[in-house]
C-alpha cells in the first residue's frame, strides 16, 4: 500500500520582495558612499629645503707674536691670537676714563661740557710727568678747558698730566676714580681689566687682555663724541696750539679709531675701532694687538688685523625672489611647489653657520601659506612663501572610494 506525503508549498518572492533589497541595498551603498565622499579631506604635508654654505674659520692676518683679538659689534669676540694673560695697557687705559667721563658727564655732538680750570696741583702734575718724559699736553695756571677739549687730550696727544687732573676734576681723585672704574668695568663685563695707580694708565699697573680692550673698544664705538673725536687727525687747545693723533693709520682698511699705547711693559700696543660695508651692511669692527716690539709695528699689525677681517664677512644669498623652496602635497596625488615671495640675503662672518626656519599653514591650498627667516649671528631676514598655483582638489571618484 502506497503512503502519499503531502506536498508543502514554498512561496516563491516576488518581483516586488526582490525591488525592496535592491533598493535597501542601494540606499545602504549610497549613505556609506555620501559619508565617505563628505568626510573631511586630509591634511596636506609641506617639505621646504634651503641649502646654506657650511661654516668655516677665516684666515686672519695675525700678529707674530703677543696677543691679539677682533670683534665685531653684535657678533662680539670673533677670534684671538696669543695667550690672553693680563698685560700693561699703557695709555689705552685713557679709554676707560673717557668712557667714565662721559658716563658721570654724558655729552652729545655739539656740546663742549663744563670747563674746568687748571690750578697749581695740576700744573704740578704736568711737571712730574715732563720729567719723566711722558706724554703731555701743556698746561699754565688759570687756563681754561671744557670737557669735550680734555677727551681730546686723552685720545690724540694722550696727554697723562690732563688723565690724572680730569680724575680729580670729575671723580675727586685717584682713588675715588679706581672705584669708580672697577664698578664700570665689572658692570660691562671687562673682568680681567684692572685699574692702577694712575689714570693714565703711564705706572703700567693697569692691565688688561686683548678681549677685554677689543670689547673697550666696541663700547666706546657706541659713543658718538668719542667716536668724533677719535677719527680727528689733529685739534686746536688753548695754550698748546695744534696737537696731533698718535694714530698715524687713520683712514687705512677703515680704521677710524682709537687710542695706541706704549710704555717699558708694552712697548707696542693698538686699540682700534674700523666700518667694513659687506654687501649693503656696515659691519662695526674693533681689535687690538698688544706687546708688539714698537708702536709703529702694533700700528701697521693692526691695518693687516683689519684688512683681513673684512675678507671674514661674506653675504649669503640664501633664496631669490621666485625660487622654489619645497612643495605641499596632498593624499590624491596632488602637489604643488612652494617658493619664496621675495629674496633673502644676509651678511655673516664665515665662522658662523646660517640657521634657516620655516613655517607653513598645510590647511591653506592657496596663496601665502607660511613664512621662511634666515639667521645669521646678529643678522636676521625673512620672506614670506606662498604656492606657486592652487592645490588642486581631489576627484569625485577618490573622495567616494577612498579607504
């Protein structure tokens, strides 16, 4: 006998069941592709490289024996030559109480400052010095001198009588002028320069090193009458006519100052001050070559000193104008180069690198993006950097596929 199974229907989906997926599906597809096409776009990445010269150390004409410095205003000490051990200023030393002067009886260009009137003590002064052959300027009793023909004293004719009288004048005396001194030395930082007996710096008991006097010298550089009064040749006193600058090298490599010295402990020393133009910048120059076997060698050692120093300056052009310095490149593909909106040059001294920092806004994908600055010791410039053409945007097809 035959058993028959019943038949079990199986409802087979319509065309409308099979519309729904597809539309479920596609709506799914469709909203996942909008948030992806939507998402933000990625941050670009920038790359920016300027190629400097290296660092290297001049070749300085240099004394052949003592000791020796140079520096340049803002750079400071630049190099030394020999041991840098104290030794006899001799008559540098003046510089140090003109500074001092001015500091206690500030003058301006134009001004002649108080007068002062010699007396019995320093006509006395002015004997002791006569008679032991130093430097002078002659002096009577009752005759006159303003301050700014005393500093001219110091620094042309290197007069030791008017050193010792303009201590006493301004500070009251030798002792009150030592104090005084040492004070303003420690406060600029001069701490191997010692104040002697004597203002005039004759005894030999004040001494110095070529870095600390170098470092004198772009100080007083920074003072306009004393910078007037050592470029003079000569000047006109009252009593002892027309008196001469020992600094017979005025005028050569851009020396334009400042104060020599020479006695039985440093027979040959020069405390100079020089302007170099390096490119379109004035470069402030001070040296000093100290215990030279003469006056006259510390002098012409010191025309070298400065000649070779300027060969030490150099400008470096770091971008021009146009140049293109890096790039912005973006996650589809897209890149566009980044120049320099302007030049960028700068004057260094070739012993110091050149330092090259940029910034750029990656969120900007048009026109200036950023900034680029170059350094240099004291020397600084900078330009801005902008895209070279817009940052071309992604297509369609990235943005709604991309992962």
């Amino acid at each position: 006998m035959h058993v028959i199974e019943p038949t079990v229907y199986q409802p087979q989906p319509s065309h409308r069941s099979w519309g729904l997926y597809i539309a479920v599906v596609a709506t799914v597809v469709l909203a996942l592709g909008a948030v992806n096409y939507l998402r933000p776009l990625p941050t670009a990445t920038a790359s920016v490289l300027v190629h400097t010269p290296a660092a290297s150390k001049p070749a300085l004409s240099w004394p052949t024996g003592g000791q020796a410095a140079i520096a340049a205003a803002g750079y400071g000490i630049l190099d030394t030559s020999g041991t840098q051990t104290p030794l006899a200023t001799a008559s540098i030393a003046k510089v140090i109480l003109a500074l001092c002067v001015l500091q206690k009886e500030p003058l301006v260009l134009g001004q002649s400052g108080p007068s002062y009137t010699i007396n019995a003590s320093d006509v006395a002064i002015y004997q002791n010095y006569a008679d032991q052959n130093g430097s002078l300027l002659p002096v009577v009793a009752s005759e006159q001198l303003n301050e700014y023909q005393t500093l001219q004293a110091l620094l042309l004719p290197s007069a030791n009588n008017i050193a010792d009288s303009l201590a006493a004048w301004v500070f009251g005396g030798q002792a009150a002028y030592s104090t005084y001194a040492t004070t303003w030395l420690q406060q600029n930082g001069l701490n191997d320069t010692h104040i002697g007996s004597d203002a005039s710096g004759f005894d030999g008991n004040t001494v110095s090193t070529a870095s600390d006097l170098t470092r004198l010298g772009l100080l007083a550089a920074q003072n306009p009458v004393l910078v007037q009064i050592a470029g003079q040749s000569s000047a006109d006193m009252p009593i002892a006519g027309t008196v001469t600058n020992y600094d017979t090298v005025l005028g050569q490599s851009g020396i334009d100052g400042l104060k020599t010295g020479n006695n039985t402990a440093d027979p040959g020393a020069f405390l100079f001050t020089a302007t170099k133009q390096v490119g379109d910048t004035n470069i402030r120059l001070s040296g000093t070559v100290m215990e030279a076997p003469d006056l006259n060698t510390a002098l012409r050692e010191s025309v070298q000193l400065a000649a070779s120093a300027e060969q030490g300056f150099e400008q470096v052009n770091v971008v021009q104008a146009g140049q293109t310095v890096g790039s912005l490149r973006a996650k589809w593909g897209a890149s566009v180069p980044i120049t320099a909106s302007s030049s960028v040059h700068l004057v260094r001294w070739k012993a110091t690198p050149v330092t090259v920092k940029s910034s750029v806004n990656t969120s900007l994908h048009i026109g200036t993006i950023g900034a680029l600055k170059a350094a240099a010791g004291p020397n600084s410039t900078k330009t801005s950097l902008k895209l070279a053409h817009p940052l071309h945007g992604p297509s369609f097809w990235w943005r709604l596929t991309r992962h």
